[in-house]
C-alpha cells in the first residue's frame, strides 16, 4: 500500500493561515489586516488587498502605510481618482514626505490632470532634490507639450542626479527622435541600454527610430528583445506590427496587431493600423470593421484625417463613391493642406465622369504640391476630355518637364 503524505504547503498559504487566525482572533487587529493586504498585494490580488486595507483605515484612518498602499493599489488598477484622495489623505498626515507628491503626481498625470501632475512633481523635486524621477516625469510631461527644450533640461537635471538612469538618458533620445534626430536618438537610447540592459522601454523606442531610418532588421531585433524583456507590451507588439507593415508583410503584421489588442482593446492606433494590414491583403471587409473600430476608440489628432482617408480607400473599393467622397472631403477638412486628399477625390469624381470637380480638386492638388508632375498628368486627362485642349497641353507640357528634370 501506498503511505499517504502530508500535502506540502507553501509558505504564502502558511502566512496567509496565520494572519486569517489573527484575524479571528481579535477583528481589530490593524496589523494583521495590513500585513494580509501586502500579501495579497505581493501576489497582484489587488482587489482583496485593497479589501483588508480598507478594514485597516476603517480602524485607523489615519494610518499612513495603509493609505499609501491601498493607493498604490487604486492606481495599479487605473482607479486614479481613488488614488489620489488617498493620496491627499496621506499628505495631510506627512506634508514633507517627497515620494508622495511623486506619487500623487503620477496619478493626476494618469488622470489627464496635467497641470496638477506638473505642481506635484515639482514640489516632490523641491522637498527632496535628489528625486531624480519626479525630474524625468516632469521631462516627459513637457515633451508631450512640445517643450524640446524644457524637456531637455529636466531630463539633464536627473543625470545630474544619477548620471546611470536610463529612463534620462531614454527620455533625451525620445526629445532627439521628435526632431527627427535620429542619430543622437540612437546614441541615447543605447545609452539607456547600457546603464539598464534589461530597460524594455529603450529597446522599442530604439526600434522606433530603426525603421525611421529604413533599418528594419536592427528595428526588429531590439522590438524582439523589448518583448523578451516585457512581453506585456502592447505598444512594442504594435510597432513590431508596424515594422512587418512597412517591408509589406502583412500576413506577419496581423499577428502582432492581435497581440497588442489583445492586451489593450482600447488602443484605436493599433485598430487603424491592423485595418491598413487587412486593406493591404484586399480583406476590405475587415479593414472597414478596423477603421470604424479606431474612430470608435478615437487616434491623435495627427491621424485623424488619415484614417478618414483610408475609409475613403475601403469604401471606394467597395464601389461606394459617395461614402467615399464624404470621408475624402472629412479628411480634407481635417487637414486641408494633404494634397492626396484632394488627388483621392478628384479620382472618385473622375471615375464617376464628374470631370469638372475632379479638375477643380487637381488644381487644389497642384497648388499644394506644384512639383508633382503626376497631378499634371491627371489633370492633363480630364481637361482633354473635357475640351479644354490648351489647358490640356500646357499640364502636359508641365508633367513631362517634371519627369524630366527628376
């Protein structure tokens, strides 16, 4: 016969056990409740950590610990206005401790509370100069505002802090690579790397500027060691996904496109960009299905006009010409000055024999783009059709001195 044997316990249900029978024994008991919450916590059960910080603060409100830790919490799980009260709470109780207006300050900027994240993480630097974070933060936030130069001297501020912090020296290539620096982006970002070789963050944005730079075989392996590193990453899913996209594998794309929704559905750019995978593949009933999913979630305001010109692609694929001049001329109004918007629906109208607008968006065309000798060419079609044989001529004429001094 078999001898049974003891089933063996972990030590995590071992603590759990006792702090449950500490519990039992005395309900009011703040200090087991606390240390049951940083279990669970230790073990991501969020929500039951902040179930038994909650019964530490019903008995204590006033304990600082547990308030930090259930807003840690509250924000781990995007609660953010959650987090922040705690954190004014914990700020009442210790105005002078630094982390926490960090902390606080990371909240408001998650909430989109910018110029709050911005007094937060400035009175953070204030009280304790060595918070090289709250520096980086505060880069990082001017950065998106456009402030190169500002960004830049906050990024400096925290290598003086910490000359071997990687999120500086990544934050001064993510500065390099909005001016389309890309060489000192690189530097900065393998900078970064070797302060922190495990830093996933420099690997995807070094990868970024790889194949801004046309060198899609460096941008895929520092993609593939971001995800290696963390393989959570919607963002680094989706640029590899855009990497795949611009050699024109597609097929390879959709995959990482998948992914990255996958572990963020709300992502309206990664929408956008697994429709024009599927518009490439001729699949245009499931690039339609992306695009309107991508509007739904809503893209940058840079975008907008480009996604509205590729329902304008789908649509007259589909052979709905209205839909798709309504979404050229949306496009357009968006950003009037894309002269391929204009070209795409003067296109339309030509396919639909309407010369005379589609001569009129040509014109609209050439005036943004008067070095284009294609538009002429265009241009040159519909007013022969039209009768109009000098205009005819003379864009012809113009075309083909533009073909000829390329």
């Amino acid at each position: 016969m078999l001898s049974s044997q003891p089933a063996s316990i972990s030590p995590f249900d071992c603590a759990l056990a006792s702090y449950n029978h500490a519990i039992e024994s005395d309900p009011q008991d703040e200090a087991a409740w606390h240390a049951r919450g940083e279990h669970y916590e230790s073990r991501s059960e969020l929500d039951r950590a902040i179930s038994d910080y909650s019964r530490v603060l019903a008995i204590n409100p006033d304990r600082l610990d547990a308030r930090l830790d259930r807003a840690f919490c509250f924000a781990s799980l995007n609660q953010h206005q959650a987090a922040i009260a705690d954190y004014d709470w914990a700020l009442k109780l210790d105005p002078r401790r630094a982390h926490s207006w960090f902390l606080r300050g990371a909240a408001h900027e998650s909430a989109g509370s910018i110029v709050q994240a911005i007094a937060d993480f400035r009175k953070a630097a204030e009280i304790d100069p060595t918070h090289d974070l709250a520096q980086v933060r505060l880069g990082s936030i001017y950065l998106e505002q456009g402030d190169h130069e500002l960004a830049l001297a906050k990024f400096d501020d925290a290598l003086r802090i910490s000359p071997l912090l990687a999120a500086a020296w990544s934050g001064r290539g993510d500065v390099f690579r909005e001016q389309k620096r890309y060489e000192e982006a690189l530097k900065e970002y393998t900078r970064a790397i070797n302060c922190e070789p495990d830093y996933a963050v420099a690997y995807d944005n070094r990868g970024i500027v790889h194949d801004e730079l046309k060198q899609h075989d460096k941008a895929l392996a520092d993609y593939n060691r971001g995800i290696e590193l963390d393989p959570v990453s919607f963002a680094t899913y989706n640029n590899r996904g855009y990497c795949y996209r611009l050699q024109e594998d597609f097929a390879r794309a959709i995959p990482d496109y998948d992914k990255s929704l996958e572990l963020n559905p709300d992502c309206g750019v990664t929408y956008y960009n697994r429709g024009l995978a599927w518009y490439h593949l001729s699949d245009y009933d499931r690039a339609l299905a992306d695009y309107t999913c991508a509007l739904e979630k809503g893209l940058p305001a840079n975008k907008q006009a480009a996604l509205h010109c590729s329902l304008g692609h789908v649509w007259f694929m589909k052979d709905e010409h209205a839909k798709a001049i309504s979404c050229y001329s949306k496009a357009i109004a968006l950003d009037a000055a894309n002269s391929d918007y204009y070209k795409n629906r003067a296109e339309v109208h030509e396919y639909d024999d309407n010369d005379k607008l589609a001569a009129a968006d040509y014109t609209r065309a050439i005036a943004l783009d008067p070095a284009n000798a294609d538009l002429y060419m265009s241009r040159c079609a519909v007013q022969f059709r039209r009768r109009r044989f000098l205009a005819s001529l003379a864009d012809f004429w113009r075309g083909v001195k533009l073909i000829l001094a390329e």
